[in-house]
C-alpha cells in the first residue's frame, strides 16, 4: 500500500509530528510554508500564484514543486497538477488530490486543523500580500473536504491532526497511523 503524508499548516502542526514524518521513509507533501517545517519533504505543493511569487526562491531545490495555478507553473518552472475537478479548493484539499494523482492509496493529514480559534497557522498568518483564513474560509474547507470524500475511491484518509474541526475523514495519530 502506498501511504503519503500531507502536512497542511493548521496551528496543532508539531515538531515532533514533522520529525515523524521525515523519519517515517513515507513520501510527504508539504502544503504552502509547510515545508519550513519539514524540509526533507519530497513535494511541496501551493494552489496560489502569489503564494509562489512571493516564497518561490525559499522552496528547497530537492523538493518537487507543484501547483494548480498555469501561470506560476509558467513563470516560475513549477510543475502543474492537472486538478481532478474546477470546483472551489483550498491547497491542503489540492495536496490530498496530488497524493492520489501520484498513487497513494493511504493519505495521512497533519496540520489539517480547518478551524481558526487556535491561530490561522503554525507560523502565523501570512504577509499582508497573502490571504490568511477567515470564518468563511473555514466554512468553505469543510464543504470542499466532504465533497472530496465522495470522490477519494478507494484511498483511506486518515486526519492525524492532534487537534481538527475536520470531521469528514477518520481520526488517528500520527504513532498509530505510521505503526498500523
């Protein structure tokens, strides 16, 4: 079974969970600045052309870029992900949909926090220029989670979050997920 770990930028994101990740052997997928957090990560995915024009120079050379946006894959050499659908979406659901592009069967989410009351993210909210979340954002995650559920087949995902509003996959930790 191939199992990909998807690290989104939710406030309960850990050290320890990143140090899991990276020493898991398992392929990661950091979402957006994620990948400050695990900088061994093998992917690095951002949705956003402004996320890319502002961070593209930082993104580790070793990591695989991807991204939805034709014009930062354009601009910046940044592999693009031809998304499974043209719905509304936010990075981390995009990640989850490039784990399965790339063949994963078994997805297991850290950071996938989808609420604000603990902070916007692990490293705070983004520059000015960026779009931090808002009430509504947090909505529209929940709704484009639950839709993906409906599209995921076969792949079992797994939210290992150490704290998530996110109710539409089934709750694990990381510990448990990595040793099942």
């Amino acid at each position: 079974m191939n199992t990909t770990i998807c690290i989104a930028s939710g406030p309960s994101l850990t050290a320890e969970d990143c140090l899991l990740a990276t020493n898991s052997g398992l392929p990661v997928i950091a979402v957006n600045s994620s990948w400050a957090a695990v900088p061994g990560c093998q992917y690095v995915y951002a949705a956003d052309f402004s996320w890319w024009e502002k961070y593209h120079s930082d993104v580790p050379s070793g990591a695989q870029r991807w991204t939805s946006s034709v014009s930062a894959a354009h601009r910046f050499g940044i592999n693009y992900f031809p998304h499974p659908d043209n719905k509304s979406f936010n990075s981390g659901l995009r990640a989850i949909q490039l784990a399965i592009w790339l063949g994963a069967r078994r997805i297991l989410l850290l950071g996938y926090d989808c609420c604000i009351e603990a902070g916007s993210h692990w490293h705070g909210d983004h520059p000015a220029e960026l779009k931090s979340p808002d009430n509504s954002s947090v909505a529209r995650w929940h709704a484009e989670y639950s839709r993906l559920v409906m599209t995921s087949g076969n792949t079992e995902i797994l939210n290992c979050s150490r704290r998530s509003a996110l109710a539409c996959f089934p709750l694990s930790t990381i510990e448990a997920a990595l040793h099942a």
